[in-house]
C-alpha cells in the first residue's frame, strides 16, 4: 500500500479490514449518522473504559469525525459487524510515529449488547496487522484498565 510523504491513506486507498465476525472502515463523514447512533449512544461502561463518562452530542462527534480526518498522527477505524453490517464501535491507532514506528491503541465497543461477541478480540487483531503488517510499526501500547475484564480476555 502507498502512503503519502506524511504517511495518510490517499483518498483512492479507502481502508477496509476484513474478518469473520467484523469488518473495520477508515472513519469517515458518509458513516456520521450511525456514527452519531451508536457512538452518541454509548452506555456509562464504554464511556468509563476509554476514559471519559462525558455524553458526546452529534455536533461533538461530528466535530470530532473532521478532526481525526485530517490528522495524520492516527488512523481511525470504525468497527462493523459482519453479518448485520451495523457499527457496533471503534480502534484507533493514535500517535503514529514514523520515526520510532510506535502508536497507541485503543478500541470501544458502545454498547453492552455488542460485547462479548468476539467483535473487540477480532477488530484489536485486524488494527494489530493492519499497525505490523501495513504500517509496518514495531511497536503498538494499549493500555487496559484493571476494571475492563473484556479487554483483558482480548489481549
């Protein structure tokens, strides 16, 4: 895959990831409606686990989705299941660094429904081979609360 010279997807290279149970989309405007569904919509325990309980509104999340666009430190990838084709939640590879070839991770599954499906497990994997493979990162931190057991089982 081709990168520019600030190493961001080009438009033409629309990134999707696939697995059996998701499929994981770059963030992008044309998904704000479920984006702002789901995500503005997210029970107190996602909210907790990626360290905030604030509520986002859809202007928040709408601002938010024009932020990330242009910001070539993270990739966004918006988490989709496979056999409903609904959004179900989000990985994030946040502060790329070309140099040390590093990032952070993290990932939400909103809602409580939607977890312990095997959707987390499979979209950290695919965002794993996406950071080693693609970006060819060596190294990529994810932080796991002690009070995030799913997580834990994940990873």
């Amino acid at each position: 895959m081709e990168y520019d010279r600030d190493n961001k997807l080009s438009a033409a290279q629309m990134l999707e990831l696939r697995g059996r149970l998701v499929y994981l989309k770059k963030m992008d405007r044309q998904y704000e409606k479920e984006y702002i569904a789901v995500m503005g919509n997210s029970d107190l325990e996602a909210r907790t686990g990626t360290g905030t309980s604030q509520l986002f509104t859809g202007a928040d999340l709408i601002a938010h989705m024009d932020r990330v666009a242009g910001d070539g430190s993270r990739i966004d990838l918006l988490i989709f299941s496979l056999s409903d084709h609904q959004l179900v939640g989000e990985v994030v590879l946040a502060d790329l660094d070309p140099v040390h070839r590093s990032a952070h991770l993290r990932i939400v599954i909103a809602q409580q429904a939607d977890r312990n499906r095997g959707f987390g497990a499979e979209a950290l994997l695919l965002a794993l081979h996406y950071g080693f493979g693609m970006r060819q990162l060596h190294r990529i931190e994810l932080e796991a609360l002690a009070r995030q057991p799913a997580c834990h089982t994940a990873i």
